[in-house]
C-alpha cells in the first residue's frame, strides 16, 4: 500500500483544475441499469470508485469502455442482477444498483454494505422504500434479495438521505403510476441524476427541491451527459489555499454549489476573489476561529468536517465542529493529535484550540475526507510527514499528487513494496 511522504511549509499558488463529482458519477452509472440500452458520459474522474462501479457492471453484464475521463456503457447484454460481497464491501455505492435493478429485472440480489471505517451506515431507509413501492424484501445470508413488480406510493423520508433518496428515484422511474417522496434529499449530485433520468425519457417534478413527484415511464432510452463537478475537491483544494495559499486559483468549479463553505471561508479571513473562470483564495495575514454544524445541501457538508478541523487548527482562537449527520465521523482527530493539533471530543462535538504548531509525523489513513485533512495538515506542518494507505484518496481525489505538487506542494509517493524488502 503506498504512502505520501509530504514536506511541509511551502506555499501554494497556481491553478488547480477540478474533476467530475464521484457522488454523482456513481449513482449516474448505476442508472444506466434500469433500460437496456447505450450511455456516453463525459467528464467522468478517473478513481478507485468509478472503476470499482465499472467493476460491477460488468459482473451484471454491462459493457463498459473507460479512458481520457469518458465512459461508455453498454447495459443491453445485462443478465446477472447480482452485487456480490466482496465488492460492495470496498464501496458502499455498490448499493446504489438495488433501485435500478428491481427496476429492470424486478429481482435482485444486492450484498448488505458492511459498516465503514467511521461506524455503522445504515440502508434501512433504502429498503422501506423499495417496499413501499410493492417489492418483497428479505435479508438472505447477508444479501438483500428484492423482487416484484414496482407500483407508485408516497414515501416520506424520515431523514434525509442522499443514497436512499438515489435508489428510490432510479427505481420510482420504472414503477406504475405516480411516486411522491418527501424529505428527499436535494444535494447537487441528487439533482444531476434526476437530469440524467430525464435524458433517459423519466417524468420528474420538482428537482433541487425536496418534494419529487416521479410518474413511472413504461420505456426509457439511453442517453449522454457531462458529470457536473466535485463540490468536495473543489473546497478541499480551497481550504488548502485559504491554510497556505498564494492566489491558488481553482478551476471548473460550481460557485452554486460552494455557497456556504466560500462564506465561511470568507469568515475566516480567507481572500476570496471570484473570477469568470476560476475561484481565487489565498490565506490570511491572522485565521479566525469560525464554527461548524454539519446539515444535509444546502448546509455545511459532513464531506468537509474533517477538512474544517484541520484548518481551524490555524485559528486564531477556539473553535467547535459539531457532525449532526454522522455522530462518529472523527477518526481524523487521533491522527491529528499525533501532529500536535488540540483538539477536545465530546461525541459528535470537536473543540479545536488554535492556534496550534503542526508539525510532520507518520500518520494512517482512515476514509477518503480523514485521508484529505491529513494532507491539509501535512501541507502546512513543520518538517515531514507521511501519510500511510492512500488508497483511501484515490477513491475521491484525481491526480491528488499531481494537483498538489503544481501548485508547488513538495509531496512524493513511495511504494509499499515488500518485495524489495526482503530482497
Ligand atoms: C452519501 O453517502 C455520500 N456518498 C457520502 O460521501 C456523504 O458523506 C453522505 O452522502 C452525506 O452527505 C455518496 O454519495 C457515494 P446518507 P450516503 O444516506 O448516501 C443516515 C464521501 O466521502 N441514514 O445521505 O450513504 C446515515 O446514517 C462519502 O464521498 C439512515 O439512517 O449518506 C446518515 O446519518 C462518504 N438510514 C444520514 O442518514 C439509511 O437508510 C445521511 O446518510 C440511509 C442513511
């Protein structure tokens, strides 16, 4: 497993160009499923989890070609609706083919995903809506087996949820008559799966709401589309400016979708200026402490709370982040410890004593946002740090090193290679 070895205290500027949404390629592909037909996407970002989503594809019977960012998918010659163990478990969208697979085939066979690296991710929500929408569903040695024709129903969401609110659209697409679902999740990659089922011939009202009225379509077609870009990595890319920028211009991003973490950047003290092309921060003279409550779109992101405690590490000042999507998502803050970062937890709630000198050592790896904000500490720490399992970031981040290192990051990969060592 390679590691990044990242000497710190250097500063940024430059360009950064940013990549194709993962969350919403993953579902987008997934769709592809529910017609058999051919879907070009363009745009597509080249990481550990859209060739893992290809992976399962193809299992299903897709045929899938993936080079330069573009993506074309064949689903006419889909036969096994089947998403086996031992590939859900290294991704939990894998569960993202429930929807469109009882769509198609009106049976399927999908593993239950496994925890993930912070605690339990339940699916509950996805299968009380596949059951509302007429399918039977059991739990079989660990697989969630749903089969039956789909029929339209009013599904209320008790939370909101991004993947349940996915599966529920792609299979309400195909199911007779009318869905209604309320509380539904409306985050920018909801948002652009709901364009692309209407590319596919779907009848959807109500996009970038949280009321979808969905009237099923007895045929769809495929069709093509651009991936709209990564909200994430694009304020990951500037929270590091804001922590150790000069004039880093970030490039391709959606101002729309950026809203609150630009403002509270701006709060910060981070300079800001925004240009056609390009969103422009560089750090500030003093970092002021600015707090955190994490809310589903469009509030502050739980896919930026890690990155928020790093850079608020630099205040001037305390700070809390409290994560109210997910209540355990803090295996960064250990790690950051380790660098020299006070940091306090009391259950979803982390106190951040700034401002704190970072400085270089070995650390691990644990999910793809922990993995950016160590990064983000490494960048800025004294001396030399080594971040371990970065497999992790290729999940969520393209050409990461690439990125990093022409903005004039010092940031080199070494490989694991056991071999040599017992050579
Ligand atoms: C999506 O995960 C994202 N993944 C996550 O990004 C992101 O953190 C999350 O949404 C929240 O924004 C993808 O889009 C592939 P949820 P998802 O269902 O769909 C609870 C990354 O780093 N819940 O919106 O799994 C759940 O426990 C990843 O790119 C239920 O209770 O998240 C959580 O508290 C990490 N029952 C809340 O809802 C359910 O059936 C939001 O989860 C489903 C969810």
């Amino acid at each position: 497993m390679d590691r990044f070895v990242i000497e710190g205290g250097h500063r940024l500027s430059g360009v950064v160009p940013i990549s194709g949404a993962k969350n919403a390629v993953l579902p987008i592909m997934a769709a592809s499923l529910i017609w058999p037909d051919r879907y070009i996407l363009h745009n597509v970002p080249s990481l550990r989890d859209t060739l893992t989503m290809a992976h399962l594809l193809e299992i299903i019977g897709a045929r899938v070609l993936f080079e330069h960012n573009r993506m074309e998918i064949d689903t006419t010659t889909c036969h096994n609706p089947e998403a086996p163990y031992e590939l859900v478990k290294t991704m939990r969208a894998s569960f993202y083919v429930l929807g469109p697979l009882v769509a198609r085939f009106g049976r399927c066979r999908v593993s239950l995903p496994g925890g993930c690296n912070w605690g339990p991710r339940p699916v509950d929500l996805h299968l009380k809506a596949m059951e509302l929408l007429g399918a039977d569903v059991t739990l079989e040695e660990g697989y969630i087996v749903a089969r039956g024709q789909l029929k339209g129903n009013t599904i209320d969401f008790d939370v909101s949820s991004v993947g349940a609110t996915g599966n529920t659209l792609m299979a309400a697409v195909r199911a007779e008559g009318e869905t209604v679902m309320t509380n539904a999740a409306r985050e920018p990659e909801i948002t652009a799966l709901a364009r692309f089922l209407q590319k596919m011939g779907a009848r959807i009202d109500g996009i970038g709401t949280t009321t979808l009225r969905i009237t099923g379509q007895n045929e769809l077609h495929g069709t093509e589309e651009e991936i709209i870009p990564d909200r994430i990595e694009a304020a990951t890319f500037l929270i590091a400016g804001a922590m150790a920028g000069d004039k880093v211009r970030i490039k391709g991003a959606s101002e729309d979708h950026l809203t609150d973490i630009l403002g509270k950047l701006e709060a910060a003290g981070a300079v800001v200026n925004r240009h056609e092309e390009a969103i422009e921060i560089s750090r500030p003279s003093a970092t002021l402490p600015v707090d955190v409550v994490t809310a589903p779109y469009p509030g502050y992101p739980t896919d930026l709370q890690a990155q928020w405690i790093t850079f608020m590490t630099q205040a001037e000042g305390n700070s809390v982040v409290r994560d109210n999507i997910y209540m355990d998502r803090f295996a960064h803050v250990p790690e950051l410890i380790r660098m020299g970062a006070r940091i306090r937890l009391e259950g979803n709630k982390a106190t951040i004593e700034g401002p704190a000198e970072l400085i270089g050592a070995p650390v691990m790896s644990t999910d793809i946002r922990a993995s950016a904000s160590l990064v983000l500490a490494a960048l800025v720490a004294g001396g030399t740090s080594e971040i371990s399992r970065v497999y992790h970031l290729e999940r969520g981040y393209e050409n990461i090193e690439e990125k990093l290192t022409a903005l004039g990051a010092r940031i080199e990969r070494v490989a694991d290679d056991h071999r040599l060592q017992k050579g």
